[in-house]
C-alpha cells in the first residue's frame, strides 16, 4: 500500500511513477482525501463543542444553577444539536475512509528509479546470460510432455479424469525427481542461511489483502465457498504474513525465510496459452526465499536473493538469462523485479522459472510490519523481497528437455543425482 501523506505531500512525483506503469490517476484519491480530512477537522470541532457543553452544564450545576433554569436548558439544546450533528458526520467520515482504503489497496506500488522504463515485456532489459556451453546441440528434441509421458513419469489424462484440465499426475521416478528438486532447493537455501518454513496452505483474506493478491487478483485464486480461506497462490502470501501486526528489533534483522508449498491458481485470462505441458498448470509445487530487510540494506539484499535463486539453475547446470523487468511490466506488488528465465529447446526460447521482486515498504504497510531500533523513538516499515527458488515443475520441464538422450533417456542432472539415487531417467 502506499503512503497516503506521500501522495498528498508529493501528489506530482506519484502521478508521474504511477503513470510508467499504467493508467492511473490520483487526483479521485486526493479528493476523497481532501473531503474526509474537511469532515474530520468539522468532527472534531463539533466533538470540542460537544466536550466544552459538558463541562459548562456540569459547572454551572456545582456553582449552584438550577438544573431546569433556562440558561442550562439551552445549553443542553445545544448539546443535543451538536449530538445530532455528529452522529451525521461519524457515518459519513468512516464511508470516506472506507472509499480511500478501497483505492489505495487497489493501486500498485511504485516503480523504483533504477526500473527501465517501457510499456510492455517487449521493453524489459537482459542483464546477462549463463550456462551457454550447456545449452543443447541436438536439433530434434521432444517437448518435456512427451518426454514424461513416454517415460511414463507424467500423466495429464488421468489427471483430467481425477480433476480438470491443466492438472498433472507424477508417477514413478517423476514423483521421485518432483520430491529430490524440493529437498535439493531447501537444503542449499538453509545452507545460504535461510530459515525453513512450512506455513498453512489455507489462508484467510486478510493474508491474501496484506501480500497485495487482494482485491486485485480475485479471479485468480480459488476460494472455500464455506469459509474464509483461500488456497495458497504462492508461499509468499503466508510467509508475508508471518510477522503482521508486529513490531520487529532492528538487531534481528535481517529475516530471511525459505518455504516449500503447493501453489493453486486459476491461470485467467491464459487460456490458449501452454495449455500443454508443466509451464502452467492450475496447481503447482514452488520452493519460495523470503526477506525482511531494513531500509537501507534492501537494494543489496535484492541482488543477493536473485544470486540465491540463480546459484540452483548454476548448479543444475541449466542455461538461464537474468531479465530486468520494465515499469510496466512489474507484478503489482513490486518496486523493482529480476526474471530468471531458463532454456526450454522445445520453444526455443527462455522461460520465466523465477521472478525475484524488492517491494519496498509497500507490503509491510498493507500488513503492518515494522522495525524499532533500540534506543530511539519511532518505527518504521521494513522492507520485504520474495523469489521463486525455484518453481518446481518448470525445473522438471527444464532437466527433461534440456538433458534429453538421443535413445530417448533422460540424465540426471550430477547435483541432483545423491538425492534421486540414479543417474539416469
């Protein structure tokens, strides 16, 4: 969320970062702002009247008054006027406010000044490659699904029978490989010194509001109709909110968490597109880095996240490319974002695996997450950042089609082998 006194103070700066993303205007904001701080300066006089009527009644009665004299008849008229006027004001002043929290949640966070500027993925900016004397040579290879499927370690049929479209089924060694990619992520990330965390994969819609999926990503998300949970979109939501509502010591910081969940989705608005395959399916497994930073050490943690993520492909050795992504292509949450994007021969392209996001204090004040240093007065937001390390089925699909055998095996990648227990699919 952001600062409603920094839209206020600043509203020209907003405007212009607002507008490198989309179509935004703040000026509907600032309005609503400008009539709910009009009815609060109102309230509160009338609230002052109200308190000084008060204190007169009950002077005047000590002093010796009489009750029913009709200076204090008039007073207590007046009093029940300003009553009147505030009970009026009160609704009206909280409808205000409700209409402002409506628009603020709703508005994406601001690009950082180090973002490229563009409109589109088109405009996004390459930082760097890796892994170019691994990419294969073989020109004939087999997509990941057909792979798998003739290995018998994939089945998207059956899976369309258990549930619908865009689900899978791992069988055999892809179980096998599914859970060694896991346990391989999470044991080099707590290597790297972050601390492992399996959170509920059920959320309420307070946790979904405070990471930023709510109101915005409604559609994407699958809801219990009987209860206010939703299924997890990603680690990040209940790892956001592991610490909402509270006040952290700045000695303690940084926190640096990794997590393993399953991730639902409902892919709207993708229909037509991967519609076969691992790259994006309705439910997923993803192993999720999470930081709460202070301020001033933010940017370099955002760079030492995107080094965490990148340091799995390294060691599966698997080809990848780092994408600077431009304003208007940040996720609404972030400030400023890196793509990890793997080789996949079968569209002879790179594929996003990872996007590692700096989101500033924008969901610390959505969740209410702050800092206080020992000694001085105040607190203030910490900083959050949130990386796919990495999302685990388009890991699979990576190591199938990029370490595909001519007779049609798969080898498995030296990493991964002690955790699999063979070298060969």
């Amino acid at each position: 969320m952001l600062d409603l006194k920094q839209i206020r103070e600043n509203p020209q700066h907003v405007q212009e970062r607002l507008s490198l993303r989309g179509d935004y205007d703040v000026s509907a904001l600032l309005a609503l702002d400008k009539q709910q701080r009009s009815l609060e300066t109102e309230r509160s006089q009338l609230q002052a009247r109200s308190n000084e009527i008060g204190k007169q009644v009950g002077q005047a009665i000590r002093n010796g008054a009489d009750p029913q004299s009709d200076d204090i008849q008039a007073l207590r008229e007046e009093g029940n006027q300003v009553k009147a006027q505030l009970s009026q004001l009160e609704p009206q002043e909280r409808e205000l406010k409700a209409q402002i929290e409506t628009v603020l949640l709703s508005t994406p966070n601001l690009p950082s000044s180090t973002t490229p500027v563009g409109k589109s993925e088109e405009d996004n900016v390459e930082v760097r490659r890796w892994g170019d004397e691994y990419l294969p040579t073989e020109t004939t290879l087999l997509p990941h699904w057909e792979i798998g499927e003739k290995l018998g370690i994939l089945n998207f049929e059956r899976s369309t029978k258990i549930a619908q479209s865009r689900f899978v089924t791992l069988l055999g060694a892809g179980a096998a490989l599914e859970r060694a990619l896991i346990q391989f992520m999470l044991d080099r990330h707590i290597q790297a010194g972050y601390t492992e965390v399996i959170p509920p994969f059920l959320i309420n819609t307070a946790s979904l509001t405070a990471s930023g999926q709510l109101p915005k990503f409604a559609d994407e998300s699958f809801k219990c109709d009987r209860d206010d949970l939703w299924l997890s979109p990603t680690a990040e939501v209940p790892v956001t909110n592991l610490h909402r509502d509270e006040i952290l010591a700045a000695a303690e910081l940084p926190y640096h968490y990794c997590a393993y969940t399953p991730c639902f989705r409902r892919e709207a608005g993708s229909y037509g597109r991967d519609t076969r395959g691992l790259i994006r399916l309705h439910q997923f497994n993803k192993v999720e880095m999470y930081k709460f930073v202070q301020p001033e050490t933010s940017a370099a943690e955002h760079e030492a996240l995107v080094q965490d993520a990148e340091g799995i492909l390294q060691a599966l050795k698997l080809p990848y490319r780092v994408i600077e992504l431009c304003t208007g292509d940040l996720g609404f949450s972030a400030n400023k974002t890196y793509d990890l994007e793997v080789w996949l021969p079968s569209s002879n392209k790179y594929r996003e695996i990872s996007s590692c996001s700096n989101c500033g204090d924008f969901q610390a004040r959505r969740a209410n997450i702050r800092f206080k240093t020992a000694g001085q007065k105040g607190t203030q937001f910490v900083h959050t950042l949130n990386g796919s390390g990495l999302a685990i089925g388009r890991t699979m699909a990576a190591i199938l089609e990029n370490y595909q055998q001519p007779e049609g095996s798969v080898a498995i990648p030296e990493a991964l082998q002690p955790y699999l227990g063979r070298a060969v699919l």
